[in-house]
C-alpha cells in the first residue's frame, strides 16, 4: 500500500479535533510562550489519505533544543452518549452523541503512529512534564510524520516555543479531585494496600500532582461517599481498630506508609475522610473494628451517628488520630469532614454530627462541600466549600472559601470539565478562582469508574458516561490501567487552571492585585462566575499576563 497525502495543522491544546472534521483555518496555531518552569501543550492535527484503505503506519520525529523537555500522546476518541442533560446550555462543542477525543497515551521511545485513512487524529506534546527549569530563550520544535510505506511520504510542521525567564510561584489554593481507591484496586486486579497497590497509587498520585492537585483524600476509614443507604462499598480503611475492655486502641502504621509515599510523590496537603454519612449526617461510615479476636463491621448504615456507641469511638478516634498526626509533625497539612453536602431538610442532624466535630478539633481546619450560605452563616460549617452555582452567596462574606462542583453545573454558562465542553469553558475557570480570591478547590471525582450510588463499576473506555448515570467525563479525569492510569486532556487543562492562578498571583507580586483583574475586566468586561467566553479572550487574557511579567521582569 501507499500514502498519497498526509495534512498536517499545528493546533494549541485548546482545540478539539474530531474524526469527521477539519480544523477551521482560524485555530491554526504555531506558537505558545510559557514561563520557565511552566508545563504547556501544542497538538499537531493529521489525516492521512491512502491507496487500499488498510491503514498507515508512520514514524514521528521531534527535533528541537528542548526535546528532552517533550513527551509526546496520541489523542484517543471514546464514545459519549450522554453529552448534556435536558436543562444544560448550549455552550458545548457538540451536543450529539458520537466520538470525542479525550484520553491520551503516551508514545513509547521510537513507537509509531497509525492512522486510519480519510480520518483527523491529533498528537498531543507536553512541554516540561515534570516542571524544570528551561532556559529562558525562543526555540524551534520541529515536527516530523514520516510514511513507514514504499512511498516515504514525509510533512513537517515547525512550532515556536518562546520561554520567558520568570517562574511560576509555588501553588498556594487548596486542590483536591477525590481519589477512589476502590476504583483504582478493581481496575488494577488488586487489593487495597497490596504491594501492587502502592505501585498503581504512586502512578494515578504523580499524575494527581503534576496536573495541579497538592491535596488528596486519605481514607482512614471508607469513605462514606455516593453510597446507596444499606449498601456499602469495597473496604477501604487505613486505620486499624481494636476494641477492648479499656475501650479503642488504634493502629495508624499503614496511614504512615499512605501519607510517606503521597509526600514522596509531591502531594502538600491531606483530606481525611469523612466521619459521618453523606447527605444528612444521620449514620456512621463502615468501620471494621477487631473485636473479641475477630473483625467484624462494627459501624455503618445500622448505626445512629448520635448515638452513645458511635460518640464515644468518635470521641476516642479524633484526639488519637491528631495526637498520632502531630507527633510525626503532619497535623497542619490536614483538613477534616463531617458529611458532605448537607441541606436545610438535615440541618439538625448535621448540626450534631458538627458540634461534636468541632469540639473535639478545636482549632484544626474543617470543612465540607454545601449549596446554603446559612450554614456557614450560623457556624455550623467552619470552611465552606460552596457549590459554583450557589457560590455568590458567599463571595465577599468569608475570609476562607472554597468552591466545588459536579457535573449539574452545565447551565447559566459554568465552568466545567465534561468531555462535550470546550476548553475556555475549562479554562475560565482559573480565572474566577484568582478573581474572587478563593482558596480551595473540590471536586468529587478524579476517577469514580462507577454508576450512580456505586451499584458497579464501569470501564471508562467502554463508556465514559458510567453506562449513562452521569454525563460523559463527569467522574474522572483520568483513564484507568492495570498498573496506573493515563491523563485525559482535560486532565492537562486543568493544570493549565491552575497555572492560570499562578501566572495572575505572580503578576500580582509584580504590579498590584488590582492590575491583574483590570486586565480581566477589559477583555472579558461581563466577568463573573456565570459568564460566557470566548477562546479568543481567553488567550488574550494570558497572553497579555505573560506579557506584562515579561515587561515587568526585564
């Protein structure tokens, strides 16, 4: 067989290449700047057309003074059936069940490309995974997809990759994107806190890492999360229990290993799980308890959260586990639930299961994720972790806020990260959180590959919409292997959010906090957290950030 033509479009990483669609001329982009220590991404958009339609095999060349800092992807499509809800808008970049690009692979050493003929296929390269220093300076990336087929057919496409000599400063908001660790051992054929275990959570936490998150759920007992009531979840519990005739003794050796390699890998900050039941604080989460010689669910939907039982081992685990948490000088990096996402209709509930908590933490930060400003308003929740779509109830009234999302906020023009969203929708999001001066980020799934209310799991590749319970891309950001997991790109736009932050506090550090949102405001002047934008303000926005640093940074 033979290649009678490949095209070829440089793209940013902001586009989104379909199987069925050519690039608009306008999206062609051969040039990106970034600062030194700054991980940024360019795509090259490729069809191939051929003589006997069998497929082509083709070699990829990247020549460049920085090649060691570019790992290159294949942008893989999988199947959306689920796009939108009924009530979402029409900021999607499609609306119609079909193929979306999403998950990436990474290339091996010398591994070719293959292509299917008459389709668009995107390669995706990372510039500066790891976060080094590149030396300030414009360098030429070329890009090179040679035919492996008797006709030797060969296009390239040069970009231009401008570094300026200033440094993002280090990350200063709160990120977590909750880690299933069910999820992580069904897909990788092993047992929570196996040897294999610990290989598969250093590889899904490393990727956590390097794409903006420095916080992660510790799960000292189950986490009492997206659980139908009277069912439970795959065991998951750090903290061994023992209970005696002078009450509980506890084990916390294999949260020490947990907490060493989560540190090893680069991860600042710690969650522990939450303490009563989602929804209404009205149970206890599933804990085994080693009792008379035998391990045996002790706690769980069968228990009233307010009874005497539960309060006392509640009153006994707290002062244990911050005792334990401050002798290895780890006390300041955590943050403690109650339930998560309480309602007006459980107020009294939560109220109790809040009360307690706080009394037993004094000071130690808490928080949980909630859509009612009164909660707040009246103590009951020390940190609020509000909801996108009820969060400027909040703004301008508390000194610590958070904000959280799930995959409902698709309307009135939030920001999200489902897979039929664009990437300024993504995007945007970096700026709302630097403009209203949030501290933390939420969001409950960096990789729940299960239905709704964890009833089975599901194979992301297979459906990436859980069989139809969620909207595609709502649970993960990362793709499941049996022995770690693969980055979605919206996985790498969520980075660059969080690089967006950085780049607008480091401005800041040189100009004034004013300064930065003035720049804000002229591009986009209906700003706000409900806000329509378009991708050209976007780059403008950064690119005249990167720009007033370089000016200011001379």
């Amino acid at each position: 067989m033979r290649i009678d033509s490949i095209t070829t479009i440089p793209l940013s990483s902001m586009s989104t290449v379909f199987t069925d669609e050519k690039p608009k001329k306008t999206e062609k982009c051969s040039k990106l700047t970034m600062l030194s220590n700054e991980t940024a991404s360019f795509q090259l958009a490729f069809r191939i057309k051929e003589t006997g339609d069998t497929g082509a095999k083709m070699k990829l060349t990247v020549e460049s003074e920085i090649s060691r800092y570019i790992t290159a992807y294949v942008v893989g499509n999988v199947a959306v059936t689920k796009v939108g809800y009924g009530f979402s808008d029409e900021w999607f970049l499609r609306k119609t069940p079909g193929l979306y690009p999403d998950y990436l692979r990474k290339l091996g050493k010398n591994e070719n490309v293959y292509s299917a003929n008459n389709l668009w296929q995107a390669l995706l390269f990372n510039i500066n995974e790891d976060a080094a220093d590149i030396p300030k300076g414009t360098y030429k990336v070329k890009v090179t997809l040679e035919s492996c087929h008797e006709d030797k057919l060969a296009v390239s496409e040069t970009f231009t990759v401008k570094v300026l000599g200033a440094k993002l400063p280090k990350q200063t908001l709160s990120v977590t994107n909750w880690i299933h660790y069910d999820c992580m051992s069904y897909f990788a054929s092993c047992k929570p806190f196996s040897v294999k275990f610990w290989k598969v959570f250093r590889s899904y936490i490393t990727l956590a890492v390097k794409n903006g998150q420095n916080m992660i759920l510790t799960p000292a007992f189950t986490p009492p999360l997206d659980t139908a009531v009277g069912k439970e979840r795959p065991t998951v519990q750090l903290v061994g229990v023992d209970k005696t005739d002078k009450g509980y003794k506890f084990d916390f050796s294999m949260m020490e290993k947990f907490i060493n390699i989560a540190l090893e890998c680069g991860v600042e900050k710690f969650e522990h799980s939450h303490m009563f039941t989602q929804w209404g604080a009205y149970h206890a989460p599933k804990i085994v308890v080693r009792e008379n010689g035998k391990n045996i669910k002790k706690f769980g939907w069968h228990t009233d959260a307010h009874g005497e039982e539960y309060t006392e081992f509640v009153s006994a685990y707290i002062p244990a586990v911050t005792a334990f948490l401050k002798s290895k000088g780890w006390l300041e990096r955590f943050f403690f639930h109650v339930s998560d996402e309480p309602v007006p209709e459980n107020r009294v509930s939560y109220s109790k299961a809040s009360e307690l908590m706080h009394e037993l933490l004094g000071s130690l930060p808490s928080g949980d994720a909630l859509s009612k400003y009164e909660f707040y308003r009246d103590g009951i929740v020390n940190i609020p972790i509000a909801k996108s779509r009820d969060i400027e109830d909040f703004i301008g009234k508390c000194d610590d806020l958070w904000l959280y999302f799930t995959g409902a906020e698709s309307k009135n023009y939030l920001s999200n990260r489902l897979i039929g969203m664009s990437a300024e929708r993504n995007l945007i999001l970096g700026l709302q959180l630097y403009y209203y001066d949030i501290k933390g980020f939420l969001q409950w799934a960096f990789n729940a590959h299960h239905t709704t209310l964890c009833e089975s799991f599901v194979n992301p590749y297979r459906s990436s919409d859980n069989n139809m319970h969620f909207v595609g891309g709502t649970s993960y950001l990362v793709y499941p292997e049996t022995d770690g997991a693969t980055p979605s790109i919206r996985l790498l736009y969520f980075r660059d959010i969080m690089q967006i932050v950085r780049a607008c506090q480091l401005l800041e550090s040189l100009t004034s906090r004013g300064f930065v949102t003035s720049i804000i405001d002229e591009i986009i002047p209906d700003f706000g957290i409900k806000c329509r934008i378009t991708r050209e303000q976007m780059v403008t926005v950064r690119d005249m950030i990167n720009n007033e640093i370089e000016k200011h940074t001379k």
